[in-house]
C-alpha cells in the first residue's frame, strides 16, 4: 500500500516538472520570435527610412561649384585712373576662380578703346564714356561705377574754393596767378595728363575747353599727377576722387567739396563714369569675360567697388 502511495506521488511530480519545462520552452521561444520580429524591422525595413541620402549639395552650390571650375583668361587695358578699381577686382577675381588669370595694362583711355575694338584684349578701360564713333564701331559701353575728379592743390594754398570759370580760366592760362583769386603771389603751376587720358579727356569736356588746355606738366599717371601737385609750390591739377590723400588739398568748386555723397546728388561738377567696353554685349563674349562681368555686379563685386572709393552706378 505504502509502495503504490510512493509512486503515485512521484508520478505527480513527474507530471509537474514536464509541465513546468513545457511552459518554460514555450515562452521562451515567443520572447525569441519577438526579439526576431524587432531584428527584422531594424534591419530589413524600408531602405528610405533606415539609410541616410546622399548629400548632393542645393542645385546653386552645384551651378557656382561649375562656375568656379572655369578656366582660361581675362585681359584687361586701358585708363590708368581704373588701375586700383581693376587691380583689385583682377585679384579677388581669380582667389574666387582659381582657373582663370586676368591681366590688366594701363596704357590710357583711348589706348584701351583701340586695343579692345581691335580684338587684341577683351575690355577696354575707359574713364570717360564712350565716343559716338567709338560705339558706331561696335563697342560697348558698359559702366562699372562713377568716379568723381578732384581739383588739388599743394597744401599751403590759401584758395580753397573756385568758380567753374574760374577753373576754365586757370586751365586756358588766361589766370596765371593766384592773387587774382585771392591767394598769394605766386604764378599758378598748371599740371595736367597726358594727350589721350581718360581723365584728361573728362576733366577737359566737363570744363568745356577740350583743346584748349595750357600745362605747364603733362603727367602720364594720376599718381604722378599727385606727387608733382605735392611737391610744387603753386601748382594745380586734377586726379580720380579714389586716390586722394593728405599730402594734397582738394578744392571746392562752387562750393562744393568732391565727395561721394555730393557726387551721387549731382551737386559736384566734375563726374565721370568709369566703363569697362566690351567688343559687342557681354552675353557675347566668352565664358570667362562673362564670368568677370557677373562677379561685379554680384553683392561682394560691388562691394569691392565701393571698397575702392569709387561709387556704385
């Protein structure tokens, strides 16, 4: 009796022990299908969702990394009063474009004019705007900033401000000393540029008396210009608005200073453009004078045109 207990017992807890290890198997293969299920979402889910786009970059990266890939040459001749504007603009140029180098000779207004139209450079630097011969000829007047022309004289002068006639007359030598517009007595020293500068041909139409012009100094630069103005007792002469400095004194006229504010109201007598011509529209010409032309008129080329002291158009 006792045997049957014992093994009646040991059968339950036979039964027990399989029933337990049953269910133990059981959930432990539904916590393995889970952990199957989140692998397989993980890992073989939409691609879109679990791999990153390539970046490709916006389309204007692409438009100025292509633009940036140009290559060949630019070149440049011309007014030497556009020499810090060209200079300048040759270099922050080709930093940008690395492919692409640009010259620049300054060889005076006419001189550029006549190199462009004969097809040995590709822009013409002209300081004054264009004749009517000239853009019959098939140039093209395109204007980059405005530049006004100071009257200077040496430091120690007394006269500070001058009449449009006046100034005429002292160019003409029908005034040759400076006690007749209430200075010292001292004979005026007449300094001017050389035949064919932009400048000169500027400063002579404004004053209307082209042709009639009486130097004592024709000077080839408008920074020789300067120097001789500072260093000679009497003297008078005219350069760019950009290059003045304290070793001369500008002049007034009408009693106007030669600033950029007075410039851009029209109040200041002596004005002039500065253009770089092209041999036919810029959309003509090739890919890298195109290019030039795009990065002066883009935000950072105008502001190194205002870096330079000149005056937007």
């Amino acid at each position: 009796m006792m045997n049957k207990r014992v093994s009646g017992i040991a059968a339950f807890i036979f039964v027990c022990i399989f029933v337990i290890g049953a269910f133990a198997a059981c959930s432990n293969k539904s916590d393995d299908a889970a952990s199957g299920n989140n692998d397989g979402n993980n890992n073989s889910g939409n691609p879109k969702s679990t791999q990153a786009a390539p970046d490709t970059g916006s389309k204007d990266d692409k438009g100025e990394e292509a633009a940036q890939d140009i290559s060949g040459t630019v070149t440049m001749a011309g007014s030497t009063s556009m020499e810090k504007l060209a200079n300048a603009a040759a270099e922050s140029f080709m930093e940008k474009y690395p492919g692409v180098t640009v010259t620049a000779e300054f060889t005076g207004s006419g001189a550029g004019i006549e190199a462009v139209s004969a097809g040995t450079v590709d822009i013409g630097n002209s300081s004054r705007k264009l004749k009517d011969s000239e853009k019959s000829a098939g140039m093209i007047e395109n204007i980059i900033a405005i530049d006004g022309i100071a009257v200077i004289t040496d430091t120690a002068n007394t006269v500070k401000d001058l009449t449009k006639e006046q100034l005429a007359q002292i160019f003409t030598g029908t005034i040759t000393n400076w006690k007749d517009l209430g200075g010292a007595d001292q004979p005026i020293v007449v300094v001017g540029r050389e035949a064919g500068s932009g400048t000169r041909g500027a400063f002579e139409e404004l004053l209307e008396i082209v042709d009639k012009a009486a130097y004592s100094n024709e000077i080839n630069s408008s920074g020789g210009v300067l120097a001789k103005v500072s260093s000679t007792p009497g003297a008078i002469g005219y350069v760019s608005l950009d290059i003045i400095d304290d070793t001369v004194a500008a002049v007034k006229l009408e009693g106007v200073e030669p600033t950029e504010e007075n410039i851009k109201a029209g109040n200041y007598l002596l004005s002039r453009p500065f253009v770089m011509a092209t041999k036919g529209e810029i959309s003509a010409q090739k890919e890298t004078v195109q290019a030039f032309f795009e990065y002066l008129k883009s935000s950072e080329g105008q502001e190194l045109i205002k870096s330079v002291g000149l005056i937007l158009p």
